[in-house]
C-alpha cells in the first residue's frame, strides 16, 4: 500500500517542526493554457518530422538521410505525446507540505530533490484558483508569460522557475494555512 503525503513527507521534517498540511499535486493527464500554442505546433513538427523520415525512406537515399530525421522525429513524438506522460510522471513523484517553519517542494524521477523555503522569509505568495477549486501557489514573483506556459518548464527539462505547489488541491485553503503559518512565525520572533 502506498504511504500517504504525510508519512512521506515525515523525514523532511526537523525537530520541533510541525506538519500543517501535505498532500500531493492533480494526478493523471493535463491541458494547461499553454497548450493552445503546443498542440498544434507539436503536430505541425511532428507531422513533418514523420513525413520526411517515410519520404526519404521510401526514396532509397544514403543511410546518412534517413538517420538525419530521426532525433526531429523523436522530438516530434515527446512534444506530440510524451511530455504528457512525462509531466504526469513527474506530479506522481512529488510531494508538497507546509510545516511551522518551511514550505517544502519534495520531486525528482531519478533521485530525490527537497526544495525548501522559509516561511518568515516568504516576501510574496499569491495562488490561482480553477472553479473546482483546485489552483497553483506560487512562491516569489513570476517571470512573464508564466501562467500562460502552465507555471512550469516543459516536463521532465529542467526545474520551474518559480517555486509553486501547481494543481494543489483546495487552494484557498492551503494558502490560508501557508498565511497562518506566517503570521505565527511572525509572533514568534
């Protein structure tokens, strides 16, 4: 059986530190605003990356051809399919928490990677929330355009440029935590 984002996240957790919530990203397969663009660039892409691969194939041409086209077929094929694999892939490795002192970004596909940030240091946190609820908040300014990529790189290249909890269900509600832990640490000091 699998262990709950709680359980897993319990080893993160330094001595004294308090877990207020944990949980996991949206699960499964996604659209994100920024695949208005990919979708039809992917098959665009890959439409001819596969078209040209058959055409020089079918017309006997040297081997040096044909091996040519390949990397820009296997390109065409990640954009066009793979990168919604490799995105739910990825959200399935990750963890997100928010402890009495940290908020605490758990991924990585081949080897373990804790991101954490302070919550007295947090200068700016501000969340997107989808009709179900359910929304992304993000830690630190975000660059241009951001949102409009879906708030990440593309899957599987690279780390976000923005720290974020993305596809974090009840939203409001984790934001809500995320602004009481602040205010305690504030009491605190």
């Amino acid at each position: 059986m699998d262990d709950t984002p709680e359980e897993l996240i319990c080893s993160e957790l330094g001595l004294g530190e308090h877990l207020l919530w944990a949980d996991r990203p949206g699960q499964g397969f996604v659209l994100r605003a920024g695949d208005a663009f990919m979708i039809p660039f992917s098959l665009m892409w890959g439409g001819f990356a596969i078209f040209w691969e058959v055409a020089v194939l079918a017309s006997g041409v040297p081997w040096f051809f044909a091996l040519w086209g390949i990397p820009f077929v296997l390109i065409g094929l990640y954009i066009m399919v793979g990168r919604f694999w490799a995105d739910a892939w990825q959200r399935a490795k990750t963890l997100y928490a928010v402890t009495s002192e940290r908020v605490i970004i758990v991924s990585g596909l081949f080897a373990r990677q804790v991101k954490s940030l302070s919550i007295d240091t947090l200068s700016e946190v501000s969340f997107t929330e989808r009709q179900d609820g359910s929304g992304t908040i993000t830690f630190g300014p975000a660059p241009p355009f951001y949102s409009w990529q879906g708030g990440t790189c593309w899957p599987g290249f690279g780390r976000q440029a923005v720290p974020c909890f993305e596809l974090a269900g009840e939203a409001r509600k984790v934001y809500e935590v995320i602004r009481g832990a602040q205010r305690a640490a504030k009491q605190r000091a």
